[in-house]
C-alpha cells in the first residue's frame, strides 16, 4: 500500500477510534463485553455439537444445509447452485474472500457484482488488492481517488463529492441487481438451537440480496453460537467496536425461506422474499484451529485490532491473509492454508506489543498466539535469514554485531 493510501486509510482510523472510544466507559457496554467472551468461549469449546444442532434445525426450518470441510468443497456447491447464471450479487464477507468465490466464479465466466459501496469501490480499483478494513473496506482511499476510479470507470466526469460518488455506484448496483436472480451473503452469527441466520448491515444491500430467489449464505463454523440472544449479543458488540455505534442500521434474522400462512393458516412458500436458502457452513481449519490455537476463533470481526495495531498502520493490507487482517489473520491462515502462506503473510511483521488485545472486545492473545507460531514455523524451516544470521552470531560471539 502506498502512502498515500496509508495516510488516508490512518486518518479513518483515528475517526472511527475517536467514535468507538465514546462508548467504551459504558458500564453496558463492559457488561455486554464479559457476556460475549463467555460466549464466544462456550462455542468455541462445543462447535462438534452446535453444527450437529444447527443442522438440525436449519432443516426443521427449511434451510437447506451443506457442510464444506474445505474450499473446495465450499467452491464446489456454490458451483452447482448457480452455474446456470451469468451474473450474482453478493454482500461484504470475509469468508466468501477466503475462499476466493469471486475469481473461482469470474474464471467461469459468471460476473460477481459487490453490493457493499466500500467493496464495489475496491472491485472497480484496480490498484486495490483487498479491503483494508473489515467493516471499511475501502478505508485506504480518500475522496478524490474514489472520485477518479469511479469517473475511469464509467467514462463520466464524476466531481470528488461522497453525495455524487454514491449516487452513481448505487444506480450501478441498482441495474446489475435487475439482472440477478441470486444473492451470496456472509453471517455475522448463527443461532443453531433456532435454526437461525444473524446478518447486520448499515446500507440495506443484504435485504436486497436475501429478497433474491436464491439467497445462499457462505458461514465458517466459527461463527456458531447456542441461541438468538447470544448471536444478537455478538453482533450488537462487532457494532460498537466496528463502527462506534450502539446498533447497526439493520440486523436482519433469518429463519427459513419466504413463506405466508394468511389463508386458512395452510403454509405457502414463496411469498415476497427468497423461494430457496441454502446455508454453506464451512470448516476450512477451524477445527484444527480450535485444538491448537483456538483463540484465534474467537474473533467477532469487528476490526478494532488493526485500527490500534503499528505495524497495520504502517504497511496495511500486506499485514495479513486476505479478509482476515493483522496478526489474528496471520494466525488464522496458518489453518485455513499452510505454515508457508502463514510467514509469507506476515508472521514475523508484528512487534508483539499487545495493544490489539488490549483493544479487543474478547481479549483474543494475537501476540501470544503469534509467539508459538513463530516457534513452529522456525522448526518448519520458514524462517528470515537475516534473523538466523544474528542468532550464530549471538551463539559464537555472544552478541548480535
């Protein structure tokens, strides 16, 4: 990232840092704090049963439930379910990035079209590699920039105004959605004892996806909890900490397909919103990651980390593995792929100073758990060698000069 970029995308952070900050003395917001770690713990600690159970009753629901072990398999489904299109929508989700749907589906000629504006100003850059923040994705790009992608794009004079830039992209969204049939979306909780999906967005883009005949939700298992209270608990934190808000503008639940029962209470499907809604919970690592790191599970996504983090700050996007930014992605990659993507990410950039865990709602360990991972990619062979240089130096000279 450039720095440029860089400078716009720490002036946004230190925005949304001033507004999350007015809340953090809360006493509701300490207790709702101590209530989601213990959630987050007890699902992380129970995920074997809370899949069995969701399964369950995603079913009962009417939700067609598919397991993936691995991206692949994730890649695979989805595949089938819409292979028939040329185009489909989708909203802002890490776990459709990690698993790189909008290549695997644009090398077969299907057109994935962003909804979130931060996303779609990051699809139409061509500079962008990935979003730099999880809840901003395109945190990094300042106003005339925006302005000069979109004006590229459209072959039209578009002046460096956030009123024109939206107006602009949102009639672009507005047309591609007339031509879409199916809505991808991620979850930023799952209810498994209701059977129930938890999505909150600020723009409406995602009731505009899960109105679509097919609304298929792309979910790792991480994202489990027992019931809706917990998950509502969960989201309502991610927004304090995200966006420095009390509430989202939408928090959607979803339960099970469209369906009416106004006449003679017989239940009829297929009423205003989706006619089908397949639920892909993916693995992916997680559960290896839940035997041997699991605190890297435990994140609610909320992105306070790499807002705090000095290394992000001052490399940004290069400082983690997709989606999953900073240390915490770094550590999660490690799973999700191989010991290799996970020092290539970045493993050796962080400090170890600890201010993303002193900044983050559930206090998940990112440099404790970047210390082992460390420790095992050196015995791996993956390594820097200038710091295997030092360290002979130290062991024949007893200093590192």
């Amino acid at each position: 990232m450039n720095k440029s970029k860089l400078k716009t995308m720490r002036e946004s952070f230190h925005i949304l840092e001033e507004r999350r900050n007015n809340l953090m003395e809360y006493e509701a917001t300490k207790k709702l704090m101590d209530r989601v770690k213990k959630i987050r713990e007890n699902s992380i600690s129970n995920l074997d049963n809370l899949i069995k159970t969701a399964k369950t009753n995603f079913e009962t629901n009417g939700i067609d439930f598919i397991f993936a072990e691995d991206s692949k398999k994730a890649l695979s489904e989805i595949y089938k379910l819409v292979k028939d299109e040329t185009v489909v929508a989708k909203s802002k989700s890490n776990t459709i990035f990690e698993i790189g749907l909008t290549t695997f589906l644009e090398d077969k000629e299907i057109e994935v079209v962003e909804t979130d504006m931060g996303d779609r100003i990051v699809q139409l850059d061509p500079e962008s590699r990935a979003p730099s923040h999880p809840i901003g994705p395109a945190s990094h790009l300042n106003v005339e920039d925006i302005a000069q992608i979109v004006s590229e794009k459209f072959i039209v004079e578009i002046e460096p105004d956030p009123h024109a830039i939206i107006k602009v992209i949102k009639t672009d969204i507005i047309n591609e959605l007339s031509h879409c049939k199916i809505g991808i979306t991620g979850a930023n909780s799952i209810a498994a004892e209701d059977g129930s999906i938890i999505l909150v967005h600020n723009e409406g883009n995602i009731s505009l996806l899960s109105m679509q005949d097919l609304h298929i939700v792309v979910v790792g298992i991480d994202k489990l909890v027992r019931t809706i209270e917990d998950a509502i608990s969960v989201v309502k934190l991610e927004t304090i900490f995200a966006t420095g808000t009390t509430v989202p503008a939408y928090m959607n639940v979803i339960s099970s397909p469209s369906k009416t029962a106004d006449i003679e209470q017989v239940l009829i499907e297929d009423m205003y919103g989706a006619k089908k809604v397949v639920v892909i919970m993916i693995d992916n690592g997680r559960s290896e990651a839940s035997k041997k790191c699991r605190e890297c599970l435990l994140c609610i996504g909320c992105g306070s980390c790499v807002v705090s983090c000095p290394v992000y700050n001052a490399v940004g996007y290069d400082f983690g593995y997709r989606g999953y930014l900073g240390g915490r992605g770094i550590a999660l990659s490690r799973f999700i792929e191989n010991e290799k993507t996970c020092f290539e990410g970045g493993l050796f950039f962080c400090t170890l100073c600890g201010l993303c865990t002193l900044d983050c709602p559930v206090e998940v360990p990112t440099n404790e758990m970047i210390e082992k991972l460390r420790e095992d990619s050196v015995k791996s062979g993956f390594f820097h060698k200038k710091h295997y240089d030092i360290v002979k130096k130290i062991k024949k000279t007893g200093q590192p000069f």
